[in-house]
C-alpha cells in the first residue's frame, strides 16, 4: 500500500532514504501530536522513537503508515518506529547485555533498501559499547544503527562510521550540552545530516539522509 498523499516523501536520488531519530522523553515529553507534526514537517521515510509509551500506539490509527512498538521489560516505554512504507517483514526485538537496574533491547527494522536498527543503550559506558557490539552481530554487512546511545566520545565499533550530526541532541540537567543521539553506517553513505530544532522532549531529534556507499559522502 502506498503511503497517504500527504505524508508522502518527496522522491530522492539514487535511492537515498531520510530517516529521523528522537527520544521523546516517556510521558511528559513529546506527545503523539509533537511526533506527527514532526513527520509532517520532515516527510521521513523512516522515523526511530525511543521512550515510547502506549500512547504513540494510536499514531497509525491518527495518520495511517506501518507502526511497530518494542517496550523494554518491566518498563512503561520503549522502543517504536513508524514509516509511510511497508516493512518487508515485522520488526523484530533483540535482548541486549542487561545492566544492573534496566533491561534493554533494540528493534530491528528492514524499511525499504535500509536494514536500521533502533537503540536505546544504557549509560554505563563500558556496558552500552557491550550492547552496541551485540547489535553489530545481527546486522547484515550494509546497515545503520540510530537512536539515544548515551555515549560519551566515540564508539569504536570496527567498521561502523559515525555520520550523525556533530551538534548537541540533550541538554543534561537543563546545562551540560552532549551529543547522545548518534547514528553509526556500514556499506552506506550519509549525504545530508542535522538536528532538528524541537525542544518538546529533552532530547532534540536527529536527521539523516541514507544510501547505498558508492556516491559522495556529507562531511
């Protein structure tokens, strides 16, 4: 089924694809009408969504499109995506390294010609790059990973390449400026990449526009 006229994306070359990635922050941040204005605004052909609640789930009943939610255990949020495209098969949900008090997954998704897979890593730093190899693991040889890695300095996973934005994503404690919400390729290049300037959740969402490698890269 095609997507709804009005949230249709605008047709890319070589076959890029916009994917946008926020956290919105569990129930006081963004709302489900923050997150449609958001896909109105920029038109994605996949939108990532970390601390997800049960009311995201009415998304595709507001705008149509594909919804998948994946929350974490014993958690009252998680992991969501949402495109105008059909997947080519449900979303799956992976069991990561578990810390000490939260158990985390990741949700992967095959969306079009991009396999993604969606992350919200632990803060532990030494647990979260654990987490992020574990999911390397999974992924075919041409893939991204996006989402709020709770990282600090790079992540130094062999053959993934760092193509997000470089500035700010979440303001730590309303004053620390750190750049959490990442996105990491392989066998892919990033031709545009920015932070959208929405302040309805703590974190601000990412934007990247994906292809198979072989074209110029955005530096």
């Amino acid at each position: 089924m095609p997507p709804q006229m009005d949230l249709a994306p605008p047709e890319r070359d070589g076959g890029a694809l916009k994917v946008v990635s926020w956290n919105l922050l569990r129930r006081i941040g963004a709302t489900v009408r923050d997150v449609i204005d958001l896909i109105r605004t920029e038109r994605p052909d996949l939108l990532l969504m970390q601390e997800a609640t049960v009311d995201i789930d009415t998304l595709p009943t507001l705008i149509g499109g594909h919804y998948a939610r994946s929350p974490l255990p014993g958690r009252i949020h998680g992991l969501a995506c949402w495109s105008p495209w059909p997947y080519h098969r449900p979303p799956l949900t992976c069991t990561l390294p578990a810390g000490t008090l939260i158990r985390r997954v990741a949700q992967i998704v095959e969306c079009r010609s991009l396999v993604v897979a969606n992350v919200h890593l632990s803060h532990g730093q030494l647990l979260n790059r654990r987490q992020l190899r574990r999911v390397v693991q999974i992924l075919p040889q041409q893939a991204a990973i996006l989402g709020d890695f709770n990282q600090v300095g790079p992540a130094l996973i062999r053959h993934f390449h760092d193509v997000g934005p470089r500035a700010p994503t979440h303001r730590m404690a309303d004053m620390l400026p750190i750049r959490l919400d990442r996105c990491l390729v392989r066998g892919l290049t990033c031709l545009e990449r920015h932070v959208i300037e929405n302040y309805a959740s703590d974190h601000r969402p990412i934007s990247v526009l994906l292809r198979p490698s072989g074209g110029r890269a955005y530096r």
